[in-house]
C-alpha cells in the first residue's frame, strides 16, 4: 500500500513537472493563477512547521517553555540572517540539544 | 553561439552553490525516512520514483503519523503544484525540442535547477541548445540528491532516537521559507497556513495539511487582489 501511494505521488508529481512543458499551451494558466501559485511555499510549509514544533508526539499542544519553541526561534534567526539552510538547520538542532542534555 | 558542451558545463556550474544546501538536505531527508521507521529501499526509492525532497518528507512524516494513503499522496500534489509555474515558464524556451525530448527533460527539473537555468535562458534566447543548460543543471541536481539520501539512510541507522532527529522537520522547512519573512504578504499567507494547521490539527485523516494551504491560498488570493 505504502508503495503503491509513492508511484501515485510519483506519477502526480511528474505530471505537475511535465504538462506546462510538453502537453498544454502555457497561456492556458491566466497571470492571476500563476501569481497565487507563486504563494504556494508560503502556503504549504508552514503546515508542517507549525504542528511540528507546537504538537508533541501524542497531539497535545507543548507548553510555551519547551525547548523546541526555543530551538524554533533560533532556527529562524540564524536562517534570517545567515540567508544559509544548514547553519538554520544546525543551530535550531544544537540550541535543542543544548536545552534537553544540559539544562 | 555556444557548443552543447559548453552549455551543458554551464548549467553544471550554476547550480554548483546550490550543493551546500542540496546534500544536506538530502541526507537529513534520508536520515528522517530511517527515523521515521521505513525500510531503507523505501526511503531511498522515493529519491529516484518523487525526486522532491520537500514533498517526501512531507509523504513519509504524514504516512508515519496516521494519515490515509489519499491525504499523503494529495499533499504531495499541493506541494508540487509549483512545478505548475515552472513548467509554464520552461516551456517558452523548450517549445522546439520533439515530444520525447519534452517528456524525458521534465522530470529534472526541480527548484534549484529551475531557478538557474531560467536565469541563463533569459539572457541567452537565442541559443540552439538552450535544453543542454537544463540537463546540466537538472542532472547535476539529480546525481547529488540521489547519492545524499543514500549517505542520510546509511547515516540514520546510526542517530539515536534521543536525540530527537524529528525536530529537524520543521527546521529544514523554516530554512526554505525563511527568507520570505522579509515580505508582508508572504508572512500574511505563512501565519493563516500556520494557524489553521492548528486550528485544524484534529481534523480525520490529517486533512489540516490539506485545508490549512488551501484558506492560505485563498488569502493569498485576496491580498493580491488588495495589492493592486
């Protein structure tokens, strides 16, 4: 089952990669379709970030002080200004780290 | 006018930079399959069959939490749906190349790849062998992803679950849209997402991965509409 759902999304995403290209006239997405397509980032992302750092394992809501809000907000300056994915990665990871081993 | 060699070599070094954020990123992804509980011929599969990494964290994060085949597959689509974009501005420049060629060069195309290659076509139209930057570019991209997962899914066998390596989910999708911060209308569309996945969260089937960027969508909408 797991397999057939990767092929499926395989397949789904070859399409999306494919059928501007090669099977339908480009003008057929107006300039009002393309603008909103370009949100789509911005759209999508924060749905995985935002339960992934405030919805511990079981579903609940974590308490404000856990240390992966910490974690977060590091992440998030150090991205900002760094404008480099593995020091946001890193320093978001070690700042955890730091709190759950040390503290 | 440039060889195809040239070219190729050309999309080759464009997107050379990019590798300092694509391997890690593809180990991190690999490691994450591992963590998560897949088999490693799994984790690794989806690099060759998706080839998105974004989109198969997302896959095997909501499979390994509960979600339906339907809702991961369908979240999968929403993700890529940019490739939409990409493809509608590729195409102006691919229009010559035959159907064969059209359908065997879309499935190297990936953000990266897109990003540079757009760039050089833009100042170079009148090249012949524009597609050879692509292939250079995609190519290049694709071998580094594929190699990168490996070494994530040799790598994740190793990391203890102590250490909490699930955190780095939201870490890495924070690195990809970060940047946008710096724009009003992006951090509009990121906190209406953000919150309605919590508002969401409880829905059957872990649907909030699809609602949340659907009223986010629609409220990019809008704020368009304000913009102008």
């Amino acid at each position: 089952m797991t397999w057939l759902s990767i092929i499926i999304a395989g397949i789904v995403t070859y399409f999306m990669r494919m059928i501007m290209v090669a099977l339908v006239d480009r003008d057929l997405l107006g300039e009002r379709v393309k603008a909103v397509l370009a949100y789509v980032p911005s759209a999508v992302f924060p749905a995985i970030i935002f339960p992934g750092i405030f919805i511990n394992d079981y579903g609940i809501f974590i308490e404000m002080n856990d240390p992966k809000i910490f974690g977060a907000i590091v992440a998030i300056l150090v991205g900002y200004f760094s404008r480099n994915v593995i020091a946001t990665i890193l320093s978001g990871l070690f700042s955890y780290w730091i709190i759950i081993f040390l503290l | 006018m440039l060889s195809k060699k040239q070219i190729f070599t050309k999309g080759i070094l464009a997107v050379a930079p990019h590798m300092f954020s694509v391997i890690p990123f593809g180990v991190v992804c690999g490691a994450i399959g591992i963590e998560l509980g897949f088999s490693p011929i799994l984790v690794y599969a989806m690099s060759i069959i998706i080839f998105g990494g974004a989109s198969q964290i997302v896959f095997l994060q909501l499979l390994s939490g509960g979600a339906s085949a339907l809702i991961a597959v369908t979240s999968v689509g929403v993700i890529n749906s940019r490739h939409l974009l990409y493809g509608a501005v590729l195409s102006e420049y691919l229009e010559k190349l035959s159907f064969i060629k059209k359908l065997l060069i879309s499935y190297l195309v990936v953000d990266q790849g897109f990003a540079e290659s757009n760039k050089f076509f833009q100042k170079n139209r009148n090249e012949t062998h524009l597609h050879y930057h692509l292939l250079g570019s995609g190519g290049t991209l694709w071998v580094c992803w594929q190699i990168s997962t490996l070494a994530g899914i040799i790598l994740g066998s190793f990391v203890p679950e102590e250490l909490g390596l699930k955190f780095a989910v939201p870490l890495t999708f924070i690195a990809i849209v970060v940047q946008d911060l710096k724009k009003l209308d992006h951090v509009i569309v990121m906190i209406t997402c953000g919150l309605s996945s919590l508002l969401f969260f409880d829905a059957p089937f872990k649907s909030y991965i699809i609602i949340s960027p659907i009223i986010a969508l629609f409220v990019a909408a809008l704020v368009l509409r304000l913009k102008k």
